[in-house]
C-alpha cells in the first residue's frame, strides 16, 4: 500500500542518507556564501528526502581555488603510483559500502535497488580500471632535424564536471576516475534530481583524498553550472547531459577556449533480422529500452524489426510488458521503477500526447499506471508504439523513458536510411547471428558504439562516445585519459 511504501522509504532514509549536505569544498562541508538551499524528493513517494546546499558562482569560485590550492600543494607531486593507490582505496570503499550506496541511489533516482546495485558496482569498476592504467603515460622522444623533442602529457590542474540524474554515482565515478589518474583536481556538479550519492561519496572518500583534491558543488544546472562553465581558471570542462545544455557549455567553454567533452541525448535504432531466435530478441530489445525506465542516453529507442518475425517479436514484447513488475523500486523483485521526477514525468507523458495526435498507435502503455499504491510516485507505463511517421516528434526527440517506437522493415537500405535519419549518433543495437550482417549493419549505423547481439553492457577499456550531436570525446578508455591531459613538446636544440 501506499503507505506501506511511504514508511519502508522514511525508514531507509534514515539509515542511509549522507550526514552532509552542504557542499564539500577543499575539505570540508560548508555552508554556501548565500545560504539557500533546494531540496530533493524521494520520486517513488514524492516525499523530501533532504534540503541541499544550493551553490552559486561565488561557492564554485571558491571550489575552483580549493582544487588549485590542491594540485600546487599536493596533487601535482603525488606519483602515478600513489594516485593509484588512491583510485583502488576509492573502489574498495565504494564496494564496501554497495548495499548503502544503492539503497540511497534508489531512493533519489527511483532506480530499481537490483539495478542501482549494477551502479555502484560500476562505479567501484571504474577507479579500479583507472587505476590499472594510472602509469600509462610513457611519452615520447624523437627527433625533426638537429632537434630531439620529448613529447610528454600533463594534467590540466583544475577540471569542471557536471553529471546528469539518470546514473548519479555512475557518472561521478565516470568523470572523477579519469580525472584523479590523469593527475587533476576537479570540481564536480551532480544533477539537482540526486545530488545525494555525490555528497555520501564525497564523505567516503573524505580521508582517502588529499584535502581539495575532489570538490562536490550542488547546485542548480543555471546557477552552479553556468558558473562552473564560464570560471576561466577551469582547463577543461566534461558535461553529461541534454544537446541542448551541452550546447550551451561548449559555447560557455569557448569564451575561454577550455577543451570540453560532452556525452550527450540519444534516440539509438535496434535492429532485428530475421534470423534470429524471437526470444533472444525480444529479452535484448526489452532491456535496450526499458532498463533504468528508459532513462538511458544508450536506450535502444526505435526498433526496426524485420517484416518476416515483427509479429512474432512485437507479440513477445507485449507480453514482456505485462509481465513487468512496476513498483516499489527498493523491492528487489521490481523490474520497472518510477522516472526521476514529476517533470520527467509530463516530459513523456507530453511525447505520448504528441504521439497520439501524430497517429501512433499504442500496442501497449501509453499511461501512467492507475494502481492506487503507485499514485504518490513518478510512474509511467512501458509502451510501445507503431504506426508513426518516422520524422512525428516522439520518434526523434530523445524521449527518455521507457517508451519505445516500433517500425518494420523489408529494404535493407531504406531501414538504414531511417535509422540514421536522426540527430543523435549515441548507440545502436544489431540483433543478428550472421557475422556479416551483423558487422556491416554495425559499421552502417552511424554511433559512437554499436552492440551486436547485447545491449547497455559498457565495459571499461572499450570508448564510448557519440557521433553527431550525441557528443565529443570518450569516455570508459584509455583515450579518456587524453581528454584530461595537455600535450607539452620540449625541444632541444643539438647545436
Ligand atoms: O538535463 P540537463 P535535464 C536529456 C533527456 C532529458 C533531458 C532534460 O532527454 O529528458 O535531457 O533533462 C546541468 N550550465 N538528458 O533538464 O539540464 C544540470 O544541473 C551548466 C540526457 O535534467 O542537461 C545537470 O547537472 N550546467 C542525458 C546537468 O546539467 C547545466 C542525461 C544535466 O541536466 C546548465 C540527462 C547550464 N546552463 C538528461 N543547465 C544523458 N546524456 O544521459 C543544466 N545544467
């Protein structure tokens, strides 16, 4: 019941919130120069969860001097070897802590608990994959003429980072672990949704990073952002967010000419041939869109099924669907949680609005469940939809929910022709088991990363990234670590 729910939530928040909520600059948790806070909500109940310090240019000023304190003081002296000792402290204690972490993750996102869980552990992955690659930083020698240069890679200093709400830990750990091994300072701004995972991490690693090393500014994207973007004492700026805001900090980022790199919307195609096993397909496209409710840059968005098993494929999906369990997300057998918040909510609902004017036709979903339990929360129904044109507005804009648009397909290259007919080039999914297909479909697919028979598994050590306006940069790689560092040539003259 509702207030069953209520009260299971009320009681996990009292066991694992972070005890501060301010914002964590050069060490330590203070209060912003302007007061004010903001508060965040518990999507699942529409309780508040905390009230968090609401930062502003003069608080991200003061975090950016901290982190430059730091790296002069500090950082700047530590060995590729000590920050990696650092990076794999900062995984264990993440993975020490998983249960909690998770549980908080879920409260403010409204992530399914099993999932968020797949979160932390990633997150933990990713400082321990920085960490193995921490001394990879040989440089070069060579020789023009009667010069011998020596090319060698050096930290920016200070970098800003701004993270989205759809994997708050996640993303943290994805911009501060190629950060920290790359040997800079940051300055991260976590998403006002779920500032909390960023502020419980920034206590956990309280006494594993060197004071002012890290610094967590919470804050909202206009105020806290924005001045993050425009500080020109930031040498490099990484967003995760909406194109439309990632926009904005690329032409912030040029008023100083600061690198940036940006992972930005998706709208990713799915393709099933017809060969393969009808099950195989459907537990893959049913994952690509609804896992995180759908609230993934990856989300495999638009299905192109082949004619000759669409039946078959569509009927699967559909009694997927039904079969989904949509509750409680800090109940473990809960396979569809709430979206992040009631904007996020009229964000899809609106989609599906247009989606119906433009002639969809809705298979399944298309509402918000009406399961009085569910009534406090930001629920919406999985859905798919067929029979739109492929330029309607719910099949190119990035709708971020679990809403997936159905389209079926006999030519290859008109097929392609659609799948590519977006603005994105984030992901793509290919569900084939002939090897030839399945890799030139994947090379025809214009993204930054094509899965071929699974979808949403990143591992470190394989880039990800977007095409078009899906992004710049990588992340997950070893080249992210270039996208933190700055080329230096020394050259010696031999006369
Ligand atoms: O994103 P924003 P929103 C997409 C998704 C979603 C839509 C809107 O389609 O429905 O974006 O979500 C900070 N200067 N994605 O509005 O605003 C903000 O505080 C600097 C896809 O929540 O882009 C937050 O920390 N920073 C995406 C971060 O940017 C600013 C994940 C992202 O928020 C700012 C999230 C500004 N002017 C949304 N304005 C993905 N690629 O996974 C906001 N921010």
């Amino acid at each position: 019941t509702r207030t069953a729910i209520r009260d299971r939530h009320r009681e996990t928040a009292a066991a694992v919130l972070p005890e501060h909520t301010d914002l964590y600059v050069g060490g330590e948790f203070v209060t912003p120069d302007a007061g004010g806070t903001f508060d965040t909500v518990d999507p699942t109940t529409g309780e508040v969860l905390a009230s968090v310090a609401r930062g502003r240019e003069s608080d991200v000023d003061r975090a950016v001097d901290a982190a430059w304190d730091a790296f002069e003081k500090t950082w700047s002296g530590y060995s590729a070897g000590r920050r990696q000792r650092v990076l794999t402290t900062i995984a264990d204690t993440i993975e020490e802590h998983t249960d909690e972490l998770a549980r908080l993750e879920t409260l403010d996102n409204g992530k399914p608990v099993s999932e968020a869980k797949i979160d932390v552990r990633g997150a933990a992955e990713q400082f321990r994959y920085f960490a193995g690659i921490v001394r990879e930083n040989p440089g070069e020698t060579m020789t023009a003429g009667s010069r011998y240069g020596q090319v060698v890679s050096e930290p920016y200093g200070v970098v800003g980072q701004i993270i989205p709400w759809n994997f708050p830990l996640l993303m943290a750990s994805w911009k501060l672990a190629p950060a920290l091994a790359a040997g800079n300072c940051t300055v991260l701004k976590p998403a006002e949704q779920t500032p909390l995972s960023a502020l419980r991490l920034a206590e956990l690693i309280d006494d594993i990073v060197p004071t002012g090393v890290v610094n967590v500014v919470t804050g909202y994207g206009e105020e806290a952002g924005s001045a993050l973007t425009s500080n020109p004492d930031v040498r490099k700026l990484a967003f995760t967010g909406s194109t439309a805001v990632g926009k904005q900090v690329m032409k912030s980022a040029a008023d100083s000419v600061t690198d940036v790199t940006l992972e930005l919307g998706g709208k990713s195609p799915v393709v099933v041939f017809p060969d393969v096993s009808v099950r195989k397909a459907v537990a893959l496209v049913e994952s690509a869109i609804f896992y995180n409710t759908g609230e993934c840059c990856e989300a495999g968005s638009r299905l192109f099924v082949h004619d000759d098993v669409a039946d078959e494929v569509l009927d699967g999906l559909i009694a997927a669907v039904e079969d989904t369990t949509i509750g409680d997300p800090l109940d473990e057998a809960t396979d569809l949680g709430p979206k992040v918040s009631r904007e996020q909510v009229e964000r899809t609902t609106d989609y599906l609005d247009s989606a119906r004017e433009q002639g969809g036709q809705f298979l399944v979903g298309g509402d918000r469940p009406d399961d009085e339990h569910l009534a406090d929360g930001c629920f919406v129904e999985p859905t798919l939809i067929e029979g739109l044109a492929h330029d309607a507005d719910a099949v190119q804009a990035e709708i971020f929910g679990p809403v997936l648009t159905v389209f079926r397909w006999d030519d290859y290259d008109e097929m392609i022709d659609l799948a590519n007919d977006v603005d994105y080039g984030l992901a793509g999914g290919v569900i084939t088991d002939d090897i030839t297909r399945a890799n030139r479909t994947a090379r025809d697919i214009e993204a930054g990363y094509v899965w071929i028979n699974s979808y949403h598994d990143l591992v470190p050590g394989l880039p990800f990234g977007g095409y078009k306006q899906s992004g710049i940069g990588r992340e997950l790689s070893a080249d992210t670590l270039d996208h933190y560092r700055q080329t230096k040539t020394i050259n010696l003259s031999l006369r």
